[in-house]
C-alpha cells in the first residue's frame, strides 16, 4: 500500500511567559516578518460547536533543512502562540508515494531526529523560539526563567493508492511500528492497549491516539483532530507548569512560616500579615490563570471532536496534573487561613497588652499626683 499524500509533523512546544499579548504580538510580527501571522481557531468546526477562548497566533517561518538518514529534507516550520504563554513550534514533512513501511520508517527517523533523545535537536528547536520571542518580547508579560516543554509526533495520511475505509485501513496495515516506533513484535494485550483510544466520524477517516504520538486518516484534508490535540498538550504543558512552581513553593513556604515563627509574639503580626497576603496572591494568580488555559478550548455541540478532546486530555493525564494542584492549592488556602488567625490573634494580643500597660500608667499617674 502506498501512502499519496500525507505529512509527518514533529510538535515541541514551551512555556516562556506568564501571558502573551496576543493583539500586539500579531502587530510586532506584522512589522518584523514578510508573512503576516493570522488569528486562528478551528477550520472545520463552526465557532459555536467548538472553539477557542481566544484563537491562538499562527506564525510562519522560514523552512528548514533537516538530516534524516544521512538526506537532507526540507522542512515547513510554523509557530502557534498562546495567550497563556505556551509557544507551539512545529516541523512538518510532506510526505509523498512513500510505501507503508517507508511511511512508518520515516515518522520514526524524524522523530529520531528532533524527538527529546536527539542531541543535536535541542539547539534547532532553541534557535526555531528565539526567531519567535525575539520579535516578539514587547508582547510577552513576565517571561519564564526556566522552560518546561512537551513534544508529540502526528503522522497524517491523506490520500491513499486506493481509498479504504477505516476499519479495513486497520486490517490492511499495522499502525503499532508508527505508533510506537518499535521494531519487535508487542503483545497482544500491548497491541489492543495502544489501538484502544481510536475514534472516527465517517467510515473512511480515523485518528488513533497515544501518548507522545497520533495517526490520523483524513482524506477530506481536515486538521481540526491535529488543532485539539496540540491544545491539549498546551495545557499539559501549562498544568505542569504550575505543579512544578507550586512543588518548589511549598517548601519555601513552610520554612518562612517556621522562620516568623520563631519571631517574638508581639513582633510577628505584621509578618503573618505580609505572608498572608503572599499567599492569597500567589492562590489567586495560580487559580486565574489554571482555569484560563483549561478554558483554551470550549466545547458544546461537536460530539465527535469532543470526545477526541476528552480521550486526549485523559490520556495525556491533565486532570491528574490539574488535581495535584487543587490539592496544593488547597494547602496554600488553608496555610494562608492559619496565617490570618495567627495575626490576628497577635494583633489581639498586642491590643490586650497596650490596654494594660495605659490602664497601669493611669493607675501610676494617679498615684503621683496624690
């Protein structure tokens, strides 16, 4: 079987910033690049079946020239920008005449290329950011100091020698080699595993999903299924964002509660108060900003690209990530309460103590003047 048309696209996406203005990032592009970058959402989908908070920012950039088994390959290279501050840079190959196997081969030898083990692949994907955020630094509120990235692999068929259906394209080719790059043979309970998460719409599409990679069957040339399935690894991204700031949180947290402590009584109110209002900030900011990016995509009318949506946020366990942060979240609320009881009282304190000491200078004057 041949595959006629169809493109491998390797996704790497980062999280550089607090937010990211996207009106004024479209303008800075506009005024950098020849290719104006445009406001996206779904192609697909009308708006009110399914669509983005706030579309993201589609960028275009120069195409790239990429080693793949000692060839080179020439590479389309775009950039989506989140408004959660999440930058999407992905490579894409097309792919043409290519036999099955050859199809599996080459999803396998990009991602061999540019995946997370590849040496050579972290500087391109460096260089790939700076030609987006230099450009756009003015529109980026805070940046990250340090990143945190994901990547996924999606092997897209479009047009087949001969137009199949579904259920026969998963007779007549075996999906396991492109889906997990190995060449021994799984077991089956492995195999029915990895082509349990599979879903289609018509009889002739399909997309089949696992953790770091998807096929998908689309001959109508549909990227709505791709366009989910890159959100949804954004806000994988962004959840683990914030588990990570809220893990090296805590511990600092606790030792400045146990250092204010240790402060005299009558000295510590004040210090109780300024790390309660850190806390409730920091809650705060953290609270806005987890339902912003799990707001990224709405859902109401489209069962299928909901149901991809669901299956992708579990798979890619989102709301494990999402729950260890209430738990933290949860944590920091109650620290935050503890705080305010503690100044509280010692304010109250501090009151009882001033009351007494005027009482008793009111008692010595009166004896003076006696």
């Amino acid at each position: 079987m041949l595959v006629r048309a169809g493109q491998l696209t390797a996704l790497r996406l980062f999280d550089i910033a607090y937010a990211i203005d996207l009106r004024k990032a479209e303008a800075l592009w506009a005024a950098h690049a020849p290719r104006a970058g445009k406001r996206r959402g779904l192609a697909g989908t009308p708006p009110k079946a399914m669509s983005f908070g706030e579309p993201p920012l589609i960028l275009p950039l120069p195409p790239i020239l990429l080693p793949l088994g000692g060839d080179g390959a020439e590479a389309q290279v775009t950039a989506r920008i989140y408004d959660f501050g999440v930058v999407s840079l992905a490579v894409t190959l097309a792919v043409a005449d290519l036999p099955w196997s050859g199809f599996a081969a080459r999803a396998n030898t990009l991602q061999q290329a540019v995946g997370p083990g590849a040496g050579a692949a972290g500087a391109l994907w460096r260089d790939l950011l700076d030609a987006v955020r230099g450009p756009l630094r003015q529109a980026i509120e805070r940046p990250a100091l340090t990143h945190i990235e994901e990547d996924y692999l999606l092997a897209v068929v479009n047009r087949l020698d001969e137009p199949l259906a579904a259920e026969a394209l998963l007779e007549r080719v075996d999906l396991i080699p492109l889906l997990t790059g190995e060449s021994r043979p799984l077991s089956a309970g492995a195999r029915a595993e990895l082509l349990r998460q599979r879903f289609s719409y018509y009889t002739d599409d399909l997309a089949v999903l696992t953790w770091d990679r998807a096929f998908l069957y689309e001959p109508r040339g549909d990227t709505d299924v791709r366009d989910v399935l890159e959100v949804a690894n954004a806000q994988l991204l962004e959840m683990r964002f914030y588990d990570e700031l809220l893990d090296a949180e805590l511990p600092r947290i606790y030792d400045t509660v146990e250092a204010a402590r240790r402060i005299p009584s009558l000295l510590s109110a004040r210090r109780y108060a300024r790390l309660a209002r850190r806390l409730h900030g920091l809650v705060a900011e953290v609270t806005e900003l987890t339902e912003h990016a799990e707001n990224a995509l709405q859902v109401t009318e489209d069962v299928y690209l909901a149901r991809v949506y669901a299956a992708a946020m579990v798979l890619f366990r989102v709301p494990v990530v999402g729950a260890a942060i209430d738990r933290k979240l949860a944590t920091l609320r109650e620290t935050y309460q503890a705080l305010y009881d503690e100044a509280h009282s010692s304010r109250a304190e501090l009151l009882e103590i001033t009351v007494v000491l005027l009482i008793t200078l009111e008692v010595v004057l009166s004896l003076v003047r006696h």
